[in-house]
C-alpha cells in the first residue's frame, strides 16, 4: 500500500488550467468563468442579468420599486477538440523522464492548446463584432492601421467607454520600433501607456 495519499489528475488538471490563464492573451477573459454552470455533455449554461431602467424619483415616496431579472441561457459548444499521446514506461525511462506526461501535456498545451484557444476566441469576437478584415502586420504601417481600426470601433462605441487592444508580443514589439511609432513620439502626438 502506498504511504501518500495524492490527487494526481485534479492536482496537474489545476496546473494546466494556471497555464493556459498565465499563457494566453486571452486569460482574462476567464474572469467570470466561475460563473459558468457545465456538467459535461455539449451544454454549457452562462448566467444572464437583466433589470428594468431607470424611473421617477419622488421625493416623498423615493425609489420606484424595479425587478431584476437572473436566468441561464444555454448554449451548445460548437466543437469537440484534444489529442491523445502514448508514452511507454520505457519511452519515460529512456529519455531520463524528459518525455514524461507532465512534460509533454506542458509542452503540448503551450504551443498548441493555449494558442488554439486564444485564436478561437478572438476569431469569435471578431464574427461576432462583424469583423470581416484581415490584417497582417507591416513595420511601415503598423501605428496607422492601429489607429485606423480603434477608430472605426471608436465609431461604434464611442469615446466614453475605456478601450483595451490586445496585440501579440510580435506586433508589439514591431508597433515599438517601427519608424511611424518613432516619428510620433517624437513629435508628442501619443500617450504609450
């Protein structure tokens, strides 16, 4: 009988799942993942809130009593994705425990999985906002067609709501040293924060 007592799969099944929130682009959108009601299958069930507007206030009686609304709505996911892996024992001892499962679920999610989701997600939100665009970075025009595309959402929602650019660290980087980015610093036209 073995002397310690381990949750193996919930134990390495949370450290995949830190992995793919610090890994991603997209991991804080997990921030209100716990809310999510999924008990296998093909459903998931996303709470829904919803209240009535605003009203008169009097000053005599106050507040006008107004209802609020929770319900889950549910929705059916779209596609099953994963990839199993065989590793025999002999694989893992040959290889100096290098090809072990932790090593290969690790390596495997950060190349694979978590660029996978980061691109289902932003493909989704783009469909969704009637994106239909596709833009590959240029050093020359990088800045412009970035100020081009916050404009056009900027068009949408206008200049009261907060706006948030997610950009891969290669087109940062390319946005940071490009000339057009240079040009502009220099002439005091832009806030980089």
């Amino acid at each position: 009988m073995a002397i310690n007592t381990i949750e193996y799969a919930s134990v390495f099944q949370k450290e995949l799942d830190r992995q793919i929130l610090e890994g991603s682009t997209s991991g804080w959108m997990e921030e209100n993942a716990g809310q999510v009601i999924y008990n296998g299958g093909k459903e998931i069930k996303l709470p829904i809130v919803s209240s009535q507007g605003l009203a008169d206030y009097d000053r005599d009686t106050g507040y006008s009593t107004g209802a609020v609304t929770f319900t889950y709505e549910t929705y059916k996911m779209a596609q099953d994705r994963g990839r199993r892996f065989r590793l025999d024992a002999v694989d893992v001892d040959e290889t100096a425990f290098a090809l072990s499962a932790a090593n290969v679920a690790e390596e495997f999610q950060r190349t694979r999985v978590i660029p996978e989701i980061d691109a289902y997600r932003y493909s989704k939100l783009a469909a969704q906002a009637g994106i239909k665009s596709e833009y590959t970075p240029e050093a020359d025009d990088i800045l412009s067609e970035l100020t081009a595309q916050m404009g056009a959402v900027r068009d949408i929602i206008g200049d009261e709501e907060d706006m948030v650019v997610i950009i891969s660290r290669p087109a940062y980087d390319m946005l940071l040293s490009s000339q057009e980015i240079l040009k502009t610093i220099e002439t005091g036209n832009f806030v980089l924060h």
